[in-house]
C-alpha cells in the first residue's frame, strides 16, 4: 500500500491550457497515454466539444493552473500575455509555465512572478536528412506522430530538477523526439522566427513563387517543372548543409547570378537585435519589446 501511494504523489500533473487548437491537440495526443496525470483546458465552446469528442474531460482554466505541476500554454502568442495575467497568478510556487513559441517570452509579454519556472520548447520538425524506413516516418512530415525529430528549449532557471521535469514533458509532448537542445531565450528566438520563419520559410515560399512564373508564365509543363524542381532542391540542400556533392562551376556561375538578381546584399541584417525586436513586434501585433 506504501508503494501505491508513493507512486501516486510521485506523479506530476500537466495541464494543456488551449487543448483544441492545432498544437494543443497534437501535445494532448501525446500525453494522453504518458505516465502523467492530464487537465484538458479549452475556451471556445466548438473546441469544448472537440475535446469531449475525444473522449477527455474537461477542466476549468483556472482549475487546472491552480492545480498543474507544469502549465503548457497552447494559445496563439497574440494572447498569451493575457492568458498568462489571468492564470499565474493561480499556480502555486515551483510550477513550470511552458509556452511552445519564443516570441512572448522574448518580447517579455508573460506574467512574471519569481516562484513560478518559465521554459519555451519549440519542435525541429523531422530533418528533410532524416532517414525514414516506415510509411508512417514518410507521412509524418511535422513530427510528433512517427517521424523522429529535435527540439530546441529555453530556460533561464537555476533549478536542475526543474528543468529537468520540463525536458521529460517535452520528450512526451513531441515524441519521439532524438534529443532537446537547451538555448537561452534570445538564441531561440533567433532561431524562431529569424532563422527558419523569416529565412527557410520564406525560401520555401519563394521556391513555389517560381514553380508558378516556370509554370504560368513561361509555359513549362507542370510535372516536368515539378519534377525538376524538387529533385534539384534535395541535391541543392545535401550540397549546401552537407556538402555531399560539389557544384559544377556553370551552377556555381548561375547560382552567383541569382544571389545578384534576388538576394539583397544587406540581408544579414536580419540577425541583428533591432531587426529581430522589428518582426516579433509584427507577429506579436505590439507597439515595442519589454524588458
């Protein structure tokens, strides 16, 4: 009997505050069946009914902040200030508030109270290098179903325990995960949205810009087009990130034509502070950066 209780307090409880959004319901998949004990919070009456769909009950906001060992704030950034006004001052002392985003946190938007543990985690995404052997690893292109991928996490605390309860969360929540790589909130921010948002995102999106003008414009037959162009965006990225294959020296001309015509020759900027304070106000739809 001593051993069942033992094991009982022993477990944590998490609560995913916005459990029928995007990524609350794909954390809550995952720690549906984890060794924890899980609140399910939503405020909008469609995604209520979402939840109880899934056949998971329900639990008042506040209920589950009060009562959570670690908080997982799955809401829009836009929000998330208010959001964290209204429940951290119901936490009690020692819990972990994880928000799945940087920007907020960076922008100093979250609810600060010293007793309370603040930590960001953010998902790599299964790597475009990864070696998938399933057919469920090939369909999982965001991860945290089958895929295997990295998570980037941020936390500034001094409490081993703490973060470490954090990372057995995360390892949970966007599984199967390889390995978390713990930053400091500026390094994640840079990260995301600088790095991959405003720079890979933004390729990509560029990338089917010119598969339309190739398309539509010049009048190339949409699978040939298609076909050449994701085959050659592979060997361009195992070229460039792995060094795989060189370039021929006429693809090295031409990829310096492009850089001329395309790229500004002040895009590196965009690492500077000011720059990254620039886009995160943007996201955040806010007048300035606290500090």
């Amino acid at each position: 009997m001593a051993t069942e209780i033992q094991t009982q307090v022993d477990v944590k409880t998490v609560a995913v505050i916005g459990a029928a959004g995007k990524m609350g319901q794909r954390v809550s998949d995952n720690l549906v069946d984890s060794d924890f004990r899980v609140l399910f919070s939503e405020a909008s009456p469609k995604g209520q009914e979402l939840i109880r769909g899934l056949g998971r009950e329900l639990t008042e906001s506040k209920d589950a902040a009060a009562e959570a060992d670690v908080v997982i704030l799955a809401v829009p950034d836009v929000v998330l200030g208010k959001v964290s006004e209204e429940l951290v001052p119901l936490m009690k002392p020692g819990t972990i508030v994880l928000t799945l985003d940087p920007a907020a946190a960076y922008a100093g938007l979250l609810f600060a109270r010293e007793d309370i543990h603040y930590a960001c985690a953010h998902p790599c995404h299964p790597s475009v290098f990864l070696e998938r052997t399933t057919k469920e690893e090939w369909q999982d292109t965001f991860g945290g179903i089958a895929a295997p991928q990295e998570v980037v996490a941020a936390y500034e605390g001094e409490d081993a325990a703490r973060q470490e309860l954090a990372e057995s969360v995360i390892r949970v929540m966007y599984a199967p995960v390889v390995d978390v790589h713990w930053v400091t909130v500026k390094q994640l921010a840079v990260l995301e949205p600088t790095l991959v948002e405003t720079i890979a995102c933004m390729v990509g999106a560029l990338l089917t810009e010119a598969l339309h003008e190739t398309v539509h414009t010049v009048g190339v037959p949409e699978k040939a087009a298609r076909a050449m162009l994701l085959g050659h965006t592979q060997v361009a990225l195992a070229n460039t990130l792995k060094g795989s294959n060189p370039f021929s020296d006429a693809c090295l001309i031409a990829m310096d034509y492009g850089r001329e015509s395309i790229v500004r020759e002040d895009w590196k900027k965009v690492f500077e502070d000011e720059e990254l304070d620039k886009v995160i106000t943007r996201m955040l739809k806010i007048k300035e950066i606290k500090r």
